[in-house]
C-alpha cells in the first residue's frame, strides 16, 4: 500500500524496513522436512446442523464457536507495517493493467511504493486503467472474502498496514454476522486504513444448503462487539455478486491475484458452479478453516464455523482442481492467542488503528474469557492473512487431500491422516492435495501483528 506521512486521523504512514514476501510455495519447500505426503481423504458424510447459531471458528462438542479449547498454549501477537513513497531496496518496475472490476481500489496506509504519474494522485483513485507501478518484489494482490467479525476486520486492517499485500477487492458473505452487517463493517475498517475506494461486493446471505448460522453471541449483533451505531456503507460498492465477482476478476489475470477466505465457503461453492477451474485462475488460495488432521485417542475435537455453516460449499472447495490451496486451521488459530498486554499495546500508540483493534479486542475478549478465564482471545483470521504473506512463519505442515466429515452433529475439514499417521477407517473421496499447516511461528507472527494493528 502506498507510504506517507500519518496523517490529521491518526493513521500511520510506516517505515521503509525490507518487505518480507516469500513465495508460498518456497516456504513449503523450506519446511519440506516437516511435510508428511499422504494420500488419503476425508469422507463426505450428510451435514447435519447442531442448532447453536453462536458459532464461532470452532466448537467443543455441540457448542460451536470460532475457536478452539484443547490448544493449550497461550502465545503473544503482533504484525508489521511499511509504507514507501520510493521504490525499495530490490523493488522492481513493471507496468500493471488494472482490470475494470477493480479499478476503484485505491492504495492506503501500509502500501508499498506506487507511483501513477501525478504525485499529488498517490493513495487516490487511479486516473487511468495501465499504470507504471514501482513495487517491492513480490506484493501479493490480494481478494478478501469474509464474514467481517472482529478476527476478520484485524486480519483486513492487518494486510492494509503489510508492505507486500494489496488489498485489491472485498467479498462479504454471512456468518460471523448478517451479510449486510458484514458490508457494514469492512467499509468501517475500510475507512480507519484509509482504503475506502477498494472494491467490495455483496455475497452470499446463506449457505448453498439448510439456514444461516450467525455468530452474535461470540462477534455481537453487528459483528463488530455492537460498538457503533453510526451508518456507515462501502463506497465502491460492485453491481457483480461476490461469486461473480471472484470470477471475474480470476478470468481478469489468472495467477495475479491470492484469494483469501476467512468466513464460510458459500461465495467460492457459487463460484465455481460458474467457474469450475476457479482455484487455478488465482496464485494460491489460503482458507481460514478445518481441524487438520484427526486427533489423538481421547481428545475433544473442536469445529471450524466456517466448515461447519456451509458443508457443500467446503466439499466443492477441497474437491476442486488448484494451484496451492493451503487450509489454516483452528488447530494452529485457536493457539494463537492474543492477550490483555497486547490490548494495552494498541491502546498506547496512539493512533487511530491501535485504538479501534484495542475496542474490538476487548469485545472479543468479553466472549473468551468464558471459555478460558482469562481475558484473551484467538487470532483466527490474523494468522491466517499473516500465512498468506509470510509463508515461512510456517513450521510444520502436511500434504494431502482433504474431505468433509460429520459425526451426526458437527461438520469438519480434516487431513485424512490419524494421529498415529494411518489413514482413516472408512472409504474416501479422491481430492487433489492441500497444503494442511500443523504449526506456526506464534511469536513472530504475534510480534509482527501487534505492530501493524498499533499503525506504527
């Protein structure tokens, strides 16, 4: 995103540190030692609803909510900001079209150096669909579909404060709050980054099959801890749905953009009945979902909300034909923690971000405390955005494809691998691979998410 100066709101401009940006698939390779090839699936088992509309990331039995309880360490978080009005050490040139469908995003706070001719135009809507674009050397152009609760608008203010993410467009869909409160609250975070001018679209209210889920116990009614009352609506609102935007804009420039899930997989499932070879017209695919692989004799199992609220559209997703599809899942998010000395960071820089992720974190720590006596809460999305930019904070990881299950009452993505390393008892589907991740670099990713939420 583009660099300057904080401005009058609070909003930070950044430093001019090196991005960090590896491939995807170069971190895999560097954790290559750690992967486990597998060949085996996940069953597609009839979902079943548990009739709790409070989820959240993940459940226990048949309480369902975004995050996990048998995880028990408790780890510290933060991210990083850069923004850039020269081009970068090793930055490189290049002329980018800018695909009709997104040419009303605009750069924000946290972008990387992008110059369009008049220097007076830096941050603002582009005048002209092929710009000359001087940017560090691997930016991630990045398509955002969500539920917009409260992990969700941290992990969106946290790409618009990364030196290698763009922000190029919103999808909104049901789930952690109506979709129309999901609209609401990316143009509320939209305007705190100073990105107000990125396209967004308005997707799916329900899931391919059966009702909406809506999380208001863990996320508040508006999804957002019921902190603002004010009207507040997306400036550049698309006339496509999101499933159809998804499409256009792979069809646009196929391997340009990332896609990142992080609510239900409704939009994706709509998409593909368009666009069976979605996956494959976007670089990678990262999702913010499923359980890895099953758990050992005895333990509890928690369940992803976004699995859970929408099983068909999941199945579609992990059934279907890619270039990378990495699954992050509650069994490395729920881990994850952030806590109250977090909280108190934010609060202390002083900056319009760090005070709007301390209030949302409060809220969301309202919630949690329940679960673990403790004021903390997950940082499911977070990591999850964090992944898709800086793969090498990946520390173990396993390969291999990916079903559906049910146990008669909760749904999940698993890597069909015991935790003895067996396959499952049952017969499977056949599923190209998915990068499953197993464990992460929670202290550097915590460091690192702190520190762009804070603006500094």
């Amino acid at each position: 995103m583009l660099a300057r100066e904080p401005d009058d709101q609070g909003r930070p401009g950044g430093d001019e540190s090196q991005p960090f940006g590896l491939d995807l698939l170069e971190g895999v390779v560097a954790h290559r030692q750690d992967e486990v090839d597998i060949g085996v699936l996940v069953t597609q088992a009839g979902r079943e609803g548990t009739g709790d509309g409070h989820a959240d990331h993940a459940s226990i039995l048949r309480d369902p909510h975004h995050d996990a309880f048998d995880d028990p360490s408790l780890n510290g978080v933060r991210s990083h900001v850069l923004l850039l009005t020269t081009s970068p050490a090793g930055a490189k040139s290049s002329s980018v079209h800018i695909p009709s469908a997104t040419a009303g995003a605009r750069a924000g706070p946290g972008s990387r150096g992008v110059t369009r001719g008049d220097p007076e135009r830096v941050g603002k809507t582009p005048l002209l669909t092929s710009v000359d674009v001087t940017e560090p050397a691997d930016i991630r152009h990045i398509v955002l579909d969500t539920d917009t609760g409260i992990d969700d608008a941290l992990a969106l203010l946290y790409l618009a404060g990364r030196p290698d993410a763009e922000l190029c467009a919103i999808t909104s869909v049901y789930g952690n709050t109506p979709v129309e409160s999901a609209l609401t609250n990316i143009a509320r975070v939209l305007k705190v980054a100073g990105l107000d001018d990125t396209l967004v679209a308005r997707g799916a209210a329900g899931p391919i099959e059966g009702e909406a889920a809506i999380a208001h116990l863990v996320h508040g009614r508006d999804g957002l801890g019921d902190l603002w009352s004010d009207p507040i609506a997306p400036k550049n609102l698309s006339p496509l749905s999101s499933a159809e935007l998804l499409v256009e804009l792979g069809r646009s420039r196929p391997g340009y953009y990332d896609l990142l899930p992080v609510g239900p997989l409704t939009n994706i499932g709509l998409a593909l009945e368009i666009e069976p070879e979605l996956l494959t017209l976007y670089r990678s695919v990262v999702i913010m979902g499923g359980s890895g692989p099953f758990p050992p004799l005895g333990v509890t199992q928690m369940v992803d909300a976004n699995i859970q609220n929408d099983a068909e559209a999941a199945r579609r997703v992990f059934a279907a034909p890619r270039n990378e599809l990495v699954m992050v899942g509650v069994n490395v998010t729920a881990g994850t923690i952030v806590d109250e000395q977090a909280v108190e960071s934010l609060q202390r820089a002083g900056t319009a971000w760090g005070a709007f992720s301390a209030q949302v974190l409060h809220a969301y720590m309202d919630f949690y405390q329940h679960a673990w006596g403790r004021r903390v809460s997950s940082a499911h999305d977070g990591l999850a955005a964090a992944l898709l930019v800086q793969p090498d904070w990946i520390t173990k990881s396993a390969r291999g494809p990916v079903n559906i299950t049910s146990d008669g009452y909760s749904t999940r993505a698993h890597l069909l691998q015991t935790a003895e390393g067996l396959p499952p008892s049952w017969p499977t589907e056949p599923a190209p691979d998915t990068l499953v991740v197993l464990d992460v670099d929670r202290t550097a990713f915590l460091a690192d998410f702190i520190r762009v939420l804070s603006g500094r």
